[in-house]
C-alpha cells in the first residue's frame, strides 16, 4: 500500500469469516477510526490484527474491544499512537499480547489491564507512561513484562503468588526506587530479568537463585554488598533454555562490547549474560561465576570489588565480552584466560594489577593497551611488544622533528634523486632530435597559452594601456 492509505476497515467488514489480519509495514497512516459498533456490526471472527510499522496517529478507539470481542493478539507498535490506554481495552477477555511498544502513549497504566483473565504477554515499552505499578501487576498467565524505557517510579517491594509463570520482566530504563524486589527469587521460571538504569538500592537478598536465567542486567543502580552474596544459591549455573520454552520473548536491550544493541529472535534465544557495572559492590569476585559456562557477556566494572581475578574465569568458555574495569582488583592477569577463543572485547582497565601482561596470542593479539590502562604495576602490555623495533640511526635532531627518520640522509638522497633525474632528462633530448623538437615545441606553445591567458584575463583598460603608443 501506498503513503497516506487509511487503515482498511472494510477488509473487514466484508470479511465476517477473517480470523488473522496483518498490515504490518504497509504505509498506512491516520488514526484508528472504527466504524459504529452495533450489534451489527461486531467482528467476532477477528482474533489477530497487526498493524505495527505504519504511521498510525491518534488515540486507541475506547470501543476496540467491543468491535473485536474475540481478538486475542494485538499489535500496534512502531507507530505515533499517543494519550492514554483506555480503561475499556480490559474489556477484551481473550486477549493474550498487547503490543504497543515504540508510541508516544502516556498517563498511567490502566490497573484492570494487569487483571485481564487471559493476558500472557504486555509490552508497553519505550513511551512515555507514568505512576506506579500495582503490587499485583503480574497476573496467574502472565508470561512476559516488558516496561523499559518509560517514567514508570515508585517501589517494587510488593509482589503477589500470581507470578509462578513469568519468564521475563524488563522494567530497565525508568525511575523505581525502594530496595531489591525479594519476590523475584520466587519465579521459577524467570530467564531474563532486567532491572538497569533505575534509582533501586540495598542489598539483593534473598539471594539471587540463578536457576534458568539467562540474562541479568542489574546495571546503573545503586546496590551494594558483596557479590558472593547476592549470587549464592544451590544451583549457579546458566542453564540453556529450550527454543520452544522462550518461543514468546519480545526484542530486549542489553549491553555487549560497549554497545547498547537489541536482540531479538534467535539471537535473543542465544544470549545469555551477566551485568552488575555501575553500583557498589564490594568484596572479592565470587568464584563460582567462572561456572557460568554458557554465559557471553559478563559486565562487573564500576563497582569497588577487590582481590584477585578468580581461576575459575578460564571455566567461562563461551564469553564474548569480559569486563572488569575500574574497581580495585589485585593480583595478576590469568595466563589461562588466553584460551577463552570467543573473546572479543576485554577490559581490566584501572584496577591494582601486576605483574605481566598476558601473551598477545589468540583472542588477546587483538587488544590494545586500553585494556590494561590504569594499571601501574602492569608490564609488557603496549603493542610494540609483540614486534621488535625496527633499527634507527639516532641524531641530534630526532627529538627536534619527532620522529625516527635521519634528516641529514634525507636531504642527501633527495638531493641525488632530483640531480640524476635532471641528467637523465637532458641525455634523452641531446640524444634524440626528434623528442628534443617535440619539447621545445611544446614549450613554445605553453608560453603562448600562458601569455594570452594571462592578458585575457587583465581589466579592459590595463591590456590597451600596455600598447598605446608614446606621443
């Protein structure tokens, strides 16, 4: 469809049998103008509509659901919707995913949309919604929460029993104070929980029983305490998920290689990462973290830990991104972290290392100084130190010119080269009358083009001044 095409209602007026519709990215623009929603006029046979990546304005119609008595998937995202979600769309009992992330949409969240009988998945992220969140805003079929990128405050201390089902829950990039959620140790089945860039603090206790998480993003709060704490639990390891048992997750945000990137579809299935940067925690790094096999990007920097680096980091045999960056760590690089073959981006930078620097072979060939900066008691870690230098004949005007070149046999050679290039040009010329004509020839002609150039291109009155005879 073209620019400017409204939405196509009579698709579905004249289809009373049209189950699924889907009008994603075909360039409708407009508001949502439903038609008058009589008895008549219901469409009970609609149970999924998307129209997501169009340039749809306005509101959402309070009447939708009594229009789509039966729909049951929805997807309005990627578009310029705006005001309030209105409280009548609880009024869709069988809905199951409400997708309208990527609006303009603002106000608070309906309550009675957390209490909808059927609802499995919501997201409302990245708009501009406000207030707080129900103590019970995880419903019995809940699945998946996905609220990052709003103005979303207030504290997560509540909780329900109603949460045994949910497998994800972003609430990243809002304004929620209050301590550490204790009734996320509750969710059995959580696989990504993501709680960064928020105001929350304290201690996370209970601690974190990893279970099957996949990804934890705890970055840019303010917690604190020791990290043996907030992760011991009686099964730390990063279990891999079916495809079939995370078939629902949504596009999330996480942190790799310093790059804020979204990750969805099978990538999304295949991460799995660890990031508590940015807070104050304190202590040695536990060692049970190098068990985390399946991990690929595990993110401590910005916090106060000390002590070594554990000897359990060569256990981390799928990490991608390694950083532990600006914290007060002691003790040596692990020549064993050399084996780590899929690591791509690491940083120890500004820490109390000592000692050398690991080999540049493998993975490590690939990093530079700025890995290691900010550490004094650091050796061998500059790139020079896997070439030798090359030999240089040493001056009194090297410091003069910066650099490693011998100025004095460099004004020679060029001297010699622009003489025997000159001697060579004058033998051809004697030699060969014919070239020796073609030269002079060519001379004279660009004297003769340069000398009426030149006086074309003086004022009127100069070129005849120039011949006006004396009297």
């Amino acid at each position: 469809m073209k620019g400017g095409v409204g939405f196509p209602w009579w698709l579905v007026s004249n289809n009373t049998n049209l189950k699924s519709l889907n009008l994603q990215n075909c360039s409708l623009s407009g508001s949502i103008q439903l038609p008058i929603h009589h008895q008549d006029h219901r469409q009970k046979g609609l149970e999924f509509l998307d129209i997501s990546d169009n340039e749809v304005y306005g509101s959402i119609p309070p009447h939708i659901c009594a229009f789509l008595p039966n729909i049951t998937y929805l997807y309005l995202s990627n578009n310029q919707l705006s005001g309030k979600i209105p409280k009548q769309l609880s009024n869709c009992s069988l809905l199951m995913w409400l997708d309208a992330r990527n609006n303009t949409l603002s106000g608070e969240i309906p309550r009675r949309i957390w209490n909808m009988p059927r609802i499995g998945v919501v997201d409302l992220s990245s708009n501009s919604f406000s207030g707080t969140l129900p103590p019970d805003f995880i419903s019995p079929y809940m699945q998946g929460v996905y609220l990052s990128r709003n103005k979303l405050g207030g504290s997560l201390s509540g909780g329900s029993d109603n949460h045994h089902g949910i497998s994800v829950l972003d609430l990243g990039h809002n304004r929620f104070t209050g301590t550490f959620p204790t009734w996320i140790v509750e969710m059995p089945r959580l696989t990504h929980l993501l709680l960064n860039d928020n105001e929350l603090q304290g201690e996370i206790l209970p601690p974190l029983c990893l279970g099957q998480l996949k990804l934890i993003d705890d970055s840019h709060n303010q917690f604190f305490g020791r990290l043996s704490s907030a992760l011991t639990s009686n099964n730390v390891r990063c279990n891999t998920s079916k495809k079939d048992e995370v078939y629902f997750i949504d596009d999330l945000e996480f942190t790799t290689k310093s790059n804020r990137i979204i990750y969805k579809g099978e990538p999304l299935i295949l991460m799995s990462g660890l990031d508590f940067s940015n807070n104050h925690f304190f202590g040695e790094i536990p060692p049970q973290i190098g068990h985390l096999d399946t991990i690929k990007v595990l993110n401590l920097s910005y916090n106060m830990l000390t002590g070594p680096i554990p000897p359990t980091f060569s256990g981390l045999i799928s990490i991608e991104t390694l950083d532990i960056s600006h914290n007060n760590l002691s003790g040596v690089i692990l020549t064993q972290l050399t084996a780590l073959n899929y690591l791509s981006s690491f940083s120890v930078a500004y820490n109390n290392l000592s000692g050398k620097c690991p080999k540049r072979v493998g993975q490590f060939g690939t990093f530079d100084e700025d890995s290691y900066r900010g550490n004094p008691h650091l050796m061998n870690c500059t790139l020079l130190q896997s070439t030798p230098k090359p030999y240089v004949t040493q001056t009194p005007t090297d410091d003069e010119y910066g650099g490693y070149i011998d100025i004095e046999s460099f004004y020679t050679s060029s001297g010699v080269s622009f003489v025997l290039v000159l001697l060579t040009i004058t033998s051809v010329l004697y030699i060969n009358p014919y070239w020796r004509q073609v030269w002079f020839y060519y001379v004279r002609v660009t004297t003769t083009t340069c000398y009426y150039f030149v006086v074309d291109h003086l004022p009127v009155s100069t070129r005849y001044k120039v011949w006006e005879p004396h009297v």
